[in-house]
C-alpha cells in the first residue's frame, strides 16, 4: 500500500516528483508518472482518503452539498456586486478533490477556448494540440465518434434520466431556434460549441467516477508511489532558485515536520490553494505580502490574480404534477434504494435528475459561446417524504444561465503569514455592465425556452417566477447569484512578464516548480472545468514523461 502514516517513512528516499494536492491533477499526474517504475512519487493531500457512500452514489451529490461534506468551507469576501453578499464556495478536500463532489458533468468546452490560448502566446495549447489528452483521458460509453475516447480511465456516460421533462425542454430549444447537438465533446478544431444536448456525466456502472478511482485507486499497490494523507503543506523553503524543502503540517494533530524537495515540485492544489501556498511561500505581489507580513522573496504581480469564475442565477418553476425524482423520494423508496445504489451501482439513485446542457452566443459571429444552461429536475428542497403524513414536497424543476467568460477579475490573498488560515478570495463578481447584461440576455433565453408550448404540461403556472422589467432582474441577480464552482485563472500562463508561468506550466524564475491546476487558465473555458484540468494533467505528466500525443 503507498499511504504513508509518518513522513519519517519517505525522508530519507529520493523522490523525483512531490505533487502537492490530490485532486483531479493531482491524481492524474501520480498515476501516469508512477507508471515508469523508476520514477519515484510522493502525493501529498490535505483531506483525507474518503469511500463514503453520499460520494459512490451519483444522487448523493445533494446532502453532500446541503452539508458542505468533504468540503474546505471558503466563502467569499462580501462583494459589491451582489450587494455585499458572502457565497460559499464548495471544493473538495479529499483524495480526488472536487471530482468527488461536483456534478459530475464533463465538458470539454469549445475549441475555440484552446485556440485562443494559442493565440495569445501559449504555443502548444491550440485546441489540435490538447484533444488527443482529452480522448486518453476519457472511456466515452455513448454513441462512438472518433473525436471521442473509449479507452481512459474515467468513465463518461451519457445522462440516464428518464424524465418526460428533458424531451420537453429539448423541443422548447428547437422551437426556439437553438440548434440539438449530438455531442458537445466531439467537436473538431473551428467548430462552433452552440446548441441544447443530453448531458454528459463521469458515471461508471452506477457509481461516480472520481480522478481518485478513475486514475490511482487501481495503482495503488505500485512500489514507486507514496501518498502522504491529512497533512497540509504550509511552505515553500527555497534555495539558489530551486524549491529545496516543504514545511508540512499533520491535518489531524497540528505537528509540524519538513520534508526536503530532491527532484521536481508540481502544485496541484486548485486556484485557490496554488496561489496562496505561493505567497505564503514569498513569491507574490509585494504589497500583498507586506500586508500579510510576509517575507518578500520574489515580486510575482500576476500570482492570485486574474481569478475568474463562472456566475449563475437559478430560475425556478413550480411542476404540474409529480415527477419520476419526487416519487423516487418516498422514504421506503429511499431507504431502498439508496443502498442498492452505493452496493450494486444499480436503481433510480444512480441516476442524476440534471439530464441535459445548453450554450448559446449573443452575437451570430462569436467563436464561443456566451451563456451554459443547466437544467435541475428537482427542487432545491426536494427532501424523503412519507404518504401517511403528506403528498411530499411542492415538485419543480429549473434552468440556470451561467455567464461563461466574464470580464470581472478577482484576486486570491493570504489575509496573514499563518498558512492554516483560509485565503481571502474577493471576486469582484458582476463588477462591470457587460457581465450584467450577458447574464440578462441568459435569463430572457431560459424564459424563452420556460414558456414554449412544450412546456406547458410542466409548469404549474404561466406566472413568470421573475420580477418584471431590466432594473428589477438586475437587482434580483444582485441578490441570488452564486457560483459554478468554476475557479480559475489565479497562477496563469502565459508569455508577458505578468504571467507567473510559462506556457510549458514552469513558474518563471524557478527551475524545478511546475503548476497544473486550474489556476494556470489564461482565460475562462466554455463550460464545466474538471474534464478540462484532466486534460491538462494528462498533457502535462506526457511532457514529463518525454511523450508528446499532439506530435502524432
């Protein structure tokens, strides 16, 4: 077995790589480096090694976050532009991090995404050169394509509601002029992502895929790998211009130890750790350190920056009716299958009641999409009910417009020198017009949709759920708006000076500190990010490796 209980077992080996994070990259780059028996690699999480069964069950996801389970409990600052509001903003602290507690969506995103972090100076990102790792990555179990993979580790299924209501919302979009697409991961370079589909979910045989099962769980016996668990790297120690030890901190007992770096150090802690482990580290923009009293080793302006995210507002409606979810929520039902779910993979809780994606653009000649619809449906109340006390919950369903490259930036900031302490992370959600009136557009396209006569036998009312008029909305997106749980952008690439990284993902000025993560996006993705920060991983260990997919 590689967990390692006390660091002392590893000090004295000489490691080749140290991934600090064991989310999706992190998971990704243990499992594909460790694959050459003569690399040695040491994982290190913060959270711990997780098999419960809100994570295997795909319906599981809802109590996961009602309770913020597996969670690292960060909020945001109050932010002006959704008046003075704090919304939480749920990533995973455990073995396979978000993967094991997200939505289980997987989007690639458009080409065009790719193809403009090729054009603003990252060589080797076009979007021919990332789509042979999104296909190693992927066993893609729906209709073949040959833009698509069947031999990778994580298992993507087409969604398996069987709800009337996604056939409904489905002709609404055509009715409405929105193209139906086949397959939104099956795109070629200079094809338009626009259109409605079935949603696409990293679900195997019934149970959620994590980077965690999908990539190490298998390998886990391999002699060259070592995880280190609950411990939490609070550090960066450096030496003529190479990271040289890691201050380490036990998650469970506080204990302090150090660990020296003899190889290559690659942060995997996501967009919002990476930066903060950074300038707790020294490295970052100089006025932020002094603040948080921090010693200045490099003047790095551009680490916790450019933070970004996806904003969405979450428009409801009462169901005329009830729906296949609400009667699979019948306590009986529940206390049946929900154990036959998390033993077998089999029954209505392997099933998600979110079935299908939308991205549309504003403009006839934009590249990219502006707006991802979600669709949910179940309420957000939805709850076990019993007939002998009640007919249950008031069923409903909804559409989320989710504003998909905002030209609001945030910032990432340590608010001390006490690593253990939760970065401060200011969004600066909605802050300019042209953010605020992409998402109006969204909400007048999902009302759209809402009120086709397709829809009719679903909703219980034609009132709209709305206020009416531009500066009533503008103030009711203020007040409900949250994220997508889609951070990014906070350690990018890139070729300016700006740029913490170059575009082969080395932090510039260092010569053994690589970042793959989601902080290293020079720009937003249409869409949903894990599929995206697997690709990145995948590419990433390749290049470490000595192997290049893109070059065949």
């Amino acid at each position: 077995m590689p967990f390692i209980s006390d660091i002392e077992a590893v000090q004295t080996k000489a490691l080749d790589y140290i991934i600090v994070g064991g989310g999706a990259a992190g998971c990704v780059l243990a499992a594909r480096l460790t694959e050459n028996s003569a690399c040695s690699v040491l994982l290190i999480e913060s959270g711990g090694h997780r098999t419960h069964p809100l994570i295997r069950v795909p319906t599981g996801v809802g109590m996961i976050w009602k309770k913020r389970l597996f969670d690292w409990d960060l909020n945001s600052d109050e932010t002006p532009g959704l008046n003075n509001r704090s919304i939480e903003l749920m990533r995973g602290k455990l073995l396979g991090g978000s993967s094991a507690i997200n939505a289980m969506s997987h989007v690639r995103g458009a080409p065009a995404d790719y193809d403009h972090w090729q054009d603003i100076g990252c060589d080797g990102w076009s979007y021919d050169k990332v789509a042979p790792y999104f296909q190693k990555t992927e066993r893609w179990t729906g209709q073949p394509n040959k833009h698509r993979g069947t031999k990778g580790p994580v298992t993507v299924s087409p969604a398996q509601s069987d709800d009337p209501l996604y056939d409904a919302w489905m002709a609404a979009a055509k009715s409405c002029g929105h193209t139906a697409l086949d397959d939104y991961n099956a795109l070629s370079s200079g094809d338009i992502l626009a259109g409605f589909a079935r949603s696409q979910q990293t679900i195997d045989d019934g149970f959620r895929a994590t980077a965690w099962t999908a990539y190490l769980k298998p390998h886990q016996k391999r002699q060259n790998l070592h995880i280190l668990a609950n411990t939490h790297v609070a550090r960066i120690k450096f030496a003529k211009g190479r990271a040289h030890a890691l201050e380490l901190v036990c998650s469970l007992t506080n204990k302090t130890t150090g660990l020296d770096v003899t190889g290559t150090l690659i942060l995997s802690a996501g967009a919002f750790h990476t930066p903060h482990l950074l300038m707790q580290s020294g490295i970052g923009p100089e006025a932020v350190l002094k603040r948080a009293n921090i010693p200045l080793l490099v003047n790095a302006s551009g680490v916790g920056r450019n933070y970004r995210d996806h904003l969405a507002v979450q428009i409801n409606f009462q169901r005329r009716g009830k729906g296949p979810f609400h009667r699979q929520m019948r306590l009986d039902r529940v206390l049946r299958n929900f154990p036959r779910a998390a033993l077998f993979g089999t029954g209505p809780a392997t099933r998600l009641p979110g079935a299908m994606h939308g991205f549309a653009k504003l403009t006839p000649d934009a590249k990219l999409p502006d707006l991802q619809f979600l669709f949910r449906g179940a309420p957000r109340h939805a709850a076990p009910w019993w007939p002998l006390l009640s007919n249950g919950y008031q069923d409903g369903f909804g559409i989320r417009p989710v504003l998909l490259h905002p030209t609001s930036r945030g910032k990432i900031e340590p608010v001390s020198n006490n690593p253990m302490a939760p970065p401060r992370i200011s969004g600066n959600y909605l802050d300019t017009t042209e953010d605020m009136d992409r998402l109006l557009d969204g909400i007048d396209i999902a009302l759209a949709l809402a009120d086709s006569p397709a829809m009719e036998p679903f909703r219980d009312t034609k009132n709209s759920p709305l206020p009416d008029g531009r500066n009533a909305r503008t103030a009711w997106i203020r007040q409900t708006a949250v994220t997508a749980h889609h951070p990014c952008g906070t350690c990018r690439m890139g070729p300016d000076d700006d740029a913490p990284l170059s575009p082969d993902l080395r932090l510039k000025g260092f010569d053994n500190i690589v970042v793959v993560d989601a902080s290293i996006f020079p720009h937003t993705i249409s869409g949903n990010i894990n599929a995206c920060v697997y690709m990145i991983a995948e590419k990433t260990a390749s290049h470490l490796s000595g192997q290049n997919l893109s070059a065949r």
